[in-house]
C-alpha cells in the first residue's frame, strides 16, 4: 500500500502564497540534516561523473526520501547511468523524462530500458537569485544551488566561501540544503563532499520527486548475489543467484561483438537460490558475457571461455 507523503504535502504548500507572505513565513534558519530529529540529507561525491550531476542526484534522493517520509530510506540511483546517456546537457530535464535506475547499472545494459527500472522526477524547475524563493523551495527539499566558483576553490578557516566574479571562474553546481541564522547558504561541495557556507548563490534548480512507497525502493531489486563459475572456465560453466521474491528471468550469452550465442534460461524463478549449468559444447575461446536480466534488474558478467 503507497504511503499518503502528508509530509512531502505539507512542504509543497509554502510556494502556493506570495513573495512577500512566503518571506515573512520562513524560519530564521534550516537545515535538512536535522528536521524533525532526522537527517534526510544524501552523501554521494563525484567519482568520474561530474559535479553536475551529483548535485543533482543528491538533491533529488533527498527530496524521495522527504517525499516519502522515510529518512533512512536507501536509493542509490546511478550517477554513471546519467554520465552515460545524457546527451541533453541538463541534468534536470534528462530525470524526468529518461529517468534513473538504480545502482547496479552497467554500461553493456544501454540506455532504453524499462519503465519498471526507472525512478523519474515528476517535474524540474529553476529558481531565479532571490532569495526568499530558494529558501521556499528548499523547505520542499535539497536543491541544486550554482555559485560562481574560481578554479581551486576552497574556503576560508570558518568554513565560509563567499562567491565572487573573478578571472579563471566558472558557474559551479553544488548541494544545498539550508541557511543559516546568519544569512549563509549550507551547501556541499560535490568536488570534494565536504559541506562548507556560501553568501551568494547565482541561481538554483529543482526536482520534484514522486510519491513511491518506501517498499518499491528498499526491496529494490530482488536478485542478488550473481556469481560465475569456474572463470575462466574450459568446459562446463555454472551460474548462481538469489530471488528474494518470484520472478521472471532470462539468461543470455553474448559473443564481444554483442551477438546473442545462445539462451540460458526464460521463465519464471521461485524464492530462494538458483543454478544453472552450460556446456560449452563448440564455442571457440574468448570472452563472452552472460546477461541476467528481470523487469526490475539487469546485470552482465564477463566469462573467460579456454
């Protein structure tokens, strides 16, 4: 049963009143790392993926999750998957209408995959440098803030950047979750993952997230602990994995080229552990890869045949 998100409702209704009424309702600080005694905020530094898209995706977990309320839901949506297949330039807009799958991920899966294994954002927008807006907009969640950064940008002993034109600047996305008392943007770096204060913030962009049911992300996906083996392997080769719920499952082979060399398996899996054997009968040596493959998941291995 999907849960109501009264709580992701309730932040939804702060941007439905003016400027002026909105200015004067907002709190004197606030910070999605401590709301209610939760922390809903979510760590993800780039590791070859850029800035971009990490701030983005860190916002727009944490907006699930706040959606959802559901502070220790874990998402673990692929940055690589977004690296890969947008060829927009906008981040944003690639989320809501490609979506994202989750972690596990791998290039040789491509980038039209199903609805089913897609998490999409409902709607994405950009807020202009105003900052009694930001501010409503980050009371819905996290948003991605860009501030104008010099290269080797770092911050003072206080932990405070103040963002500044300059020669060798550019226009810098990071993770911005609150603000303080004092009038300082909290950010995170997604450089460096550290979380530092800002003054000034360019402008600002959103997701918004839908309302999933915490059971259709944390039992995401139901197969697990794929394995190969012997590999390398000279005759007969067998693979393993886990359902943790009734599934339907193929296997297929394919050559390096890409081509499918045979079926393994395409039908429906109970519970529990399963194996599966092959003869390789006359396939010549040389690298293969074994595809498994539900409505929900997707993994390759590489077999090494001698």
């Amino acid at each position: 049963m999907k849960k109501l998100c009264l709580f992701g409702i309730m932040m939804l209704s702060f941007l439905s009143t003016s400027i002026a009424q909105v200015k004067d309702s907002l709190p004197s600080e606030w910070d999605w790392r401590d709301v209610n005694g939760y922390n809903w905020t979510v760590h993800r530094s780039a590791q070859e993926v850029s800035g971009d898209i990490v701030a983005h995706l860190n916002a727009f977990e944490s907006r699930i999750k706040i959606v959802n309320d559901s502070p220790d839901m874990s998402i673990g949506l692929s940055a690589r998957f977004i690296d890969f297949c947008d060829t927009s330039n906008n981040t944003a807009q690639f989320i809501v209408e490609n979506g994202v799958p989750d972690g596990s991920w791998q290039r040789s899966d491509g980038c039209n995959l199903p609805d089913s294994m897609l998490v999409k954002a409902t709607n994405w927008g950009i807020d202009p440098k105003v900052d009694s807006i930001i501010k409503s907009r980050i009371m819905e969640g996290p948003v991605v803030c860009y501030i104008v950064a010099k290269k080797g940008f770092s911050c003072d002993k206080d932990g405070i950047y103040i963002s500044v034109m300059g020669k060798k600047t550019l226009f810098h996305a990071v993770y911005c979750c609150g603000w303080t008392s004092s009038g300082s943007w909290i950010c995170r770096d997604s450089w460096m993952g550290n979380y530092f204060y800002c003054c000034s913030i360019e402008w600002a962009t959103w997701l918004s997230a839908p309302c999933m049911g915490v059971e259709e992300l944390v039992t995401y996906p139901k197969i697990s602990n794929f394995v190969i083996f012997p590999n390398p392997s000279c005759s007969v080769v067998s693979l393993s994995f886990y359902l943790s719920g009734a599934e339907k499952v193929s296997v297929n082979m394919y050559d390096i080229a890409g081509r499918e060399v045979c079926c393994l398996a395409n039908k429906l899996f109970q519970v529990g552990n399963h194996k599966i054997t092959y003869n390789r009968s006359n396939l010549p040596p040389g690298i293969y890869f074994l595809k498994l493959k539900s409505d929900k998941f997707i993994d390759t291995k590489k077999l090494i045949l001698l």
